[in-house]
C-alpha cells in the first residue's frame, strides 16, 4: 500500500467521489454535504479487482460551518471496465446535524403549490441562489452525487456547476419529483456536461435518482 500525500491529485479525485456519494446517501433540501478536507490517504493496487483508494476525510455542512464530521472511506475503482462504476464504502464518526423541521417545512411548502414549481440557472450568472430555491440547488447536490458516483474513473472529477432548469411533476403518492437539467463541470478536461435526472425525495425515505442520461452539448 503506498501513502499519498493529500494533495495528491488521485486522491483528490478519489476523495471527491466519496464525498459524492455520501452527499446522496445522507444530503437532501436541509443539508448540503462538502469535502472539507482530506487527513490521509492510501493507494492499493488489487490484483484482479483494481485500485483502491484508503481515505479520511473531513465532511462539512454548508450551512454550519462549524460543524464537521469526519469519516473513513475506501473507493475502489474496477479493473479495466470504465462502464463500471467505482465501489465506495464510508463510515461515519459523529452524527449530522438534524434537519427534520427544515426537511418538514420543504416538503409541506412544496405540497401546497397551487402551481408546479419551476426555475432556471441556479445559481444565477452571479452566482446567487434565491433563498427560497437553496433547497432545491441542495436536492440537486444530492441527487447529483449518484450521477458522478456512477460516471467517474480514476481520471475524472465531477462538480455540479448549475441547474440550467427545473421543474416540479406533480405525483399521486407521497413522494416529490423533480425533473432537473443539470451542467456537470469535469475538472479534469475543463468539460461542462448538461445532464438530466428524474429525483423522487421523501423526507423519511431520503433522495432518488430514478433516470438519469448525459445530454449533447447543446441542450
């Protein structure tokens, strides 16, 4: 196993998958995921598998600053097979700030629109966020961790750089839906990627991505 130092760009790369991934599993409309820091990191290479990557990290809340969890995580990229996405397992140490009343305002605003809601370029060309659209910007956090989860090899990094629209489809059942177009900034080729994804969110049963597809640069 070979020690990296955490400016390494691999396991930057790495480390900004996990945080990814942990943003959609734990983030939602109350709570914005980051990578705050990265304490260490371990690259193995595993004969008939692929590359591992050993990690602790610094995760913080975007809306408390003060407030950072750290975490252990592996992120193993497969051998060979780039269709494939990479394996990430996480741990947690410490608990996240609750965001239920926030999650319990969201929703019950949302259910109430006489109208669906529908927006556009968030942030703006400003880079400013309407307060009343930061939960849906920090849906779209989310939900975009699975996308870049799923699209990432040892040679990229994804960061969600606006929503270039959303809309609201009204449902029958308990959930939310969102369809959102979303831009993707690859890092690494300075690519910006339109994406659109299908999101369901529920403030018991957290955030899916039900559809997701890469569109042409021209969408």
């Amino acid at each position: 196993m070979e020690e990296l130092p955490p400016s390494h760009y691999p396991a930057g790369r790495a480390a900004a998958v996990a945080a990814a991934f942990i943003r959609y599993r734990h983030g939602g409309p109350g709570r914005g995921l980051a990578l705050g820091a990265i304490r260490s990191a371990c690259r193995e290479d595993i004969a008939a598998a692929g590359c591992k990557y050993h990690l602790e990290l610094v995760l913080q809340d975007i809306h408390d600053k003060d407030s950072a969890v750290n975490c252990t995580a592996e992120v193993l990229y497969p051998l060979g097979n780039k269709n494939t996405a990479p394996d990430v397992q996480f741990t947690l140490e410490g608990e996240l700030r609750n965001t239920d009343e926030a999650d319990g305002v969201f929703y019950n605003r949302i259910k109430s629109l006489d109208k669906e809601l529908m927006a556009k370029n968030i942030p703006d060309s400003q880079g400013n966020i309407p307060p009343e659209l930061e939960p849906i910007h920090l849906l779209a956090g989310a939900a975009s961790g699975y996308v870049i989860c799923q699209n990432s090899t040892e040679n990229t990094n994804f960061q969600l750089a606006q929503i270039k629209h959303v809309k609201q489809v009204k449902r029958s059942d308990e959930y939310l839906q969102f369809d959102y177009v979303i831009l993707l900034h690859e890092m690494v080729s300075q690519e910006i990627i339109p994406w659109e994804m299908t999101v369901t969110w529920h403030p018991r049963h957290g955030v899916q991505v039900s559809q997701d597809s890469r569109q042409p640069q021209s969408a």
